[in-house]
C-alpha cells in the first residue's frame, strides 16, 4: 500500500513493453528450440548439430528484428491490442 508521501516518478509512470509482442515471442520461440537442438547435440556428442543450433538462435534474432521491422513490435502497427 502507498502512503500518502509517496511521490510518482514520472519517470517510471508509463507502462513499458516488456516485449510482449508477436515478434519478441516468435523470437524466443526460435532460439529456444535452438538451444534444445544445440544441447541434446552437446549432451550427445555431435557438433555438427550444436553449429546446427547455435545457427537456429541466429535465425531466431533475424526472425525477431525482421517482425519488428514489419510492424509486430511492441506498438507496432500490426502489432494488435495485446497490451
């Protein structure tokens, strides 16, 4: 509870996206089954498929900005009334 000396910060007044977005959460949806492949590989002992992995994370970050750019982003103007 606030009390009555509380004063806001209007700084810190605005809601911030905390990326919640289409693009931020094909983002992270690619990098996560990139991580998944690359550790099995690790665990199983195939580096061929970890390289296979690290280059799924890389395409994730390319999936997310290239979302962003087409207007998915947080306040993007395809982005929908998420928030």
């Amino acid at each position: 509870m606030a009390n009555a000396n509380t004063q806001i910060d209007p700084m810190h007044a605005e809601e911030i996206g905390h990326g919640n977005s289409k693009a931020a959460w094909s983002m992270v949806f690619v990098m996560l089954v990139g991580f998944v492949v690359g550790c099995i590989a690790f665990a199983g002992h195939n580096p061929t498929f970890v390289y296979v992995g690290c280059a799924i994370v890389v395409v994730g970050l390319i999936v997310g900005w290239a979302m962003k750019k087409a207007g998915f982003g947080v306040n993007g103007s395809r982005s929908g009334d998420s928030h």
